[in-house]
C-alpha cells in the first residue's frame, strides 16, 4: 500500500472509498499502517475504518502481538458480506466461479456444450449455477454483490447487449445486464470474452505492465487491446475484432461485392477444421485438431505454423502502431502446442520495426481455463470497488 493508493478529492484529505482501496490487495492492516501511508490522524482513520466494517467492506481480521502496550488490531476484507460471481459463457462452455472481495475461489460449477444454446436457456442455467454456488459458500443471496459476465461477442458496454454475434444466434441486443438484473443482482457488468481474459491475464501475471495485447485463438478469433493499463473498447465496441482483418499476401477482390480473405478465414478453430478435413483428416472439432498435434501429425503441424504466420503477419502491424510490451496467445490453439506460437514470433519478429520488437515479449497465457470466468469477477470488482462506489455505499449507510 502506497500513497498512490490515496489520490486526495475535494475536501484534500481520503474518504472512506479511497482508503479502502489499499485494503484491496487482500492484506489485512492496523490503523496505525494506515495512518503512516495517508498521513491522517488516528480518529480520523479509525472513524473512516469503523465506517467500512458497519457496511460490510471491512473486519476485524486479528491482533499484531504486543511490543508492551494495547495490542494493536488488524483489519481486511470481510470474505463473506459481499461476494460476485464472475461468469465465462463460451462456444462450447459456461463457467461460474463465486468470488470473495479479494478475488479469492469460494465455490465454482461450469458445463461443456456442443454450442450456445438460447440467451434462455443458457443464462436461467448461469443462475441456477450461482444459487449453487453461494450454497455450497453457506451464503445467502444478499451477499451478492455484483456479476460480471463474458460473452464470445462484440459488446457494446454501456448496455451490456451483444452485437451480431456469429456464435450466438438469437442473442443480438439481448439485454444481458437486465437478464441478471431481474434475477441475481443490480450490479451487472457484460463485456467481450477476450477483453475479460485480458484484465485477468493482466491482473495475474502482467501487474506491472501496461500495454499488452491478447490474442484469443480457439473455436474464433478475437483480441483485446490494453493501452495505458486501459482497455480500449472502442467507438462502437468492436476494437480487437482481429478475425475480420484482412489477411496479408492474398489479393483483394477486384469485384466490390465479394470480401477479401480475413485473419478468421486462415487463423481460427473453425477455419482450421474445414480446412484439415478437406485434406483428409478425420476432423471435426478443435479438440480434434489437438489429437492430431498431439500424435505429430504433419500436416495438422504445418497448418498451425502457417496459420500462426498469418496472424503474425498482421500483428506486427499492431505492434508498430500500439507498441505493446507483450502479446499473450491464449484460446485452446493458442495455449497448446509450439507450432502456431512459433509461426508468429516469426513473422512479428521479422517483419515490425526493430524498435518496437526490442523488448517485446510473445508468450502463452498462463491463465489456464478459469481465466475468463476470473477475469469478469475482476470486471465486476473494480466498478463495485471504485472509490466513489465504496463511498456511497458507505454514506447511505
């Protein structure tokens, strides 16, 4: 906890909102630790304390062994007044994992389907699972305080509906947020799957960086772009729509009417099996592709390569102009195997200024497959526990 922790408002002192954010990390703190990092006096601290234990933020969390006077008491995050629940809807999956304040597991349930079922039948089973998981935690509904959610689709974020989904039918302008609203919680934050797992890929291994580009590379292909610590969404929302850029080295249609070859025609989980079944490989799904990555089969090898060179191709444009200090491939292809990660440290390297590729980094995700269910818990988190939502809900206390 730094003073960085404690940007001052009007008054020129912190709030009770502000303060707390150096409780976030998870670490409980004594009032005088506090005190040594705001520079306000005791009463002052112990009041804005005193004022996040009654709302519920705060508790009492031990004593710090006496040195020969009063026993001084420690105080974190309270694991069971307030609780989220971070939700990963996928092409073949669905995820809920129940978070405590600090973004710490209590209780998790997810599924494998064949495809996204109606927003109906989908969402009513995400709700099913976070009743389920709050039993399995003891916690009553009330402890819910917020739900994020990650959907395989351009979103726009300020209503939480996703737009023209290619995976989804029946699902564009959806009201997601309203769904949940309804039924779990008021505090519902719906963003695109690839920006959720970029916040988590961030927030778990990258803390220190602030420019970082996530390539998403499974069933589809999509990006997040990470600028000054930010995601950047764009005007409409579709910034990091990586599978409708065009492909390099094919020629653009002279006739107007039919589209130019895109990234999502080479470089994604669906191109790849049609393209490996018209070879003569018994495929039919992405897990299918990584049998045959698994038994060395040639072609299925040169193909990930291949594929991983056009998607390089194209990112050392992004490269050029972002300047980002690392680009994490994750998604199921770009997670397993060398092949398609190799592919494009070889065109980025070799085809982006010098400059630019100097101390850049291209690596897998280490997220593993909970990532997109965390990383939209970690979404809900700091809007819930943004200074001036911690304050008001102190205030209206």
């Amino acid at each position: 906890m730094t003073s960085e922790n404690y940007a001052t408002g009007e008054t020129g002192v912190p709030d009770a909102g502000v303060l707390f954010q150096g409780f976030r990390d998870g670490r409980p703190r004594t009032i005088q630790e506090v005190q040594l990092v705001t520079g306000l006096g005791r009463t002052a601290v112990a009041v804005r304390t005193d004022a996040l234990v009654t709302a519920g933020y705060l508790v009492p969390a031990g004593e710090v062994p006496s040195r020969g006077g009063r026993r001084a008491v420690l105080y974190g995050l309270d694991p069971r007044s307030r609780v989220v629940a971070g939700v990963d809807v996928g092409a073949t999956h669905t995820r809920v994992i129940l978070c405590s304040l600090a973004g710490d597991q209590l209780a998790v349930r997810s599924r494998h389907v064949e495809s996204v079922g109606s927003p109906d039948e989908s969402l009513g089973w995400v709700v099913d699972a976070v009743e389920e998981c709050l039993a399995d935690a003891n916690l009553e509904r009330s402890a819910l305080s917020g739900l994020g959610v990650g959907l395989p689709a351009r979103v726009n974020f300020s209503t939480g509906m996703p737009i023209k989904p290619v995976l989804m039918p029946g699902w564009d302008a959806y009201d997601v947020g309203g769904y949940f609203r309804e039924r779990l919680t008021d505090e519902v934050v719906v963003d695109n799957d690839v920006n959720v797992l970029a916040v988590n890929e961030r927030a778990v291994s990258w803390p220190d960086v602030d420019d970082l580009i996530y390539v998403k590379v499974g069933t589809g292909l999509g990006s997040a772009v990470i600028s000054g610590g930010i995601v950047q969404r764009g005007a409409a929302g579709t910034a990091g729509d990586l599978g409708h850029v065009r492909a390099h080295n094919f020629t653009v249609p002279s006739d107007p009417s039919v589209r130019p070859t895109v990234l999502g025609d080479i470089a994604n989980g669906a191109a790849m099996v049609e393209k490996l079944s018209g070879d003569g490989l018994d495929v039919s799904s992405v897990s299918d592709i990584l049998a045959y990555v698994q038994l060395s089969e040639p072609r299925v090898l040169e193909h990930l390569r291949n594929a991983g060179r056009a998607l390089g191709e194209s990112l050392a444009d992004v490269v050029d102009m972002l300047n980002p200090s690392v680009i994490v491939l994750g998604g199921r292809l770009g997670m397993e195997g060398d092949h398609l990660i190799a592919g494009v440290r070889d065109a980025v390297y070799r085809l982006s200024l010098p400059a630019a590729t100097q101390d850049l980094q291209i690596v897998r995700s280490r997220a593993g497959v909970t990532g997109g269910a965390f990383g939209a818990a970690r979404l809900i988190l700091d809007r819930i526990l943004a200074p001036a939502a911690v304050s008001a809900a102190v205030s209206a206390i």
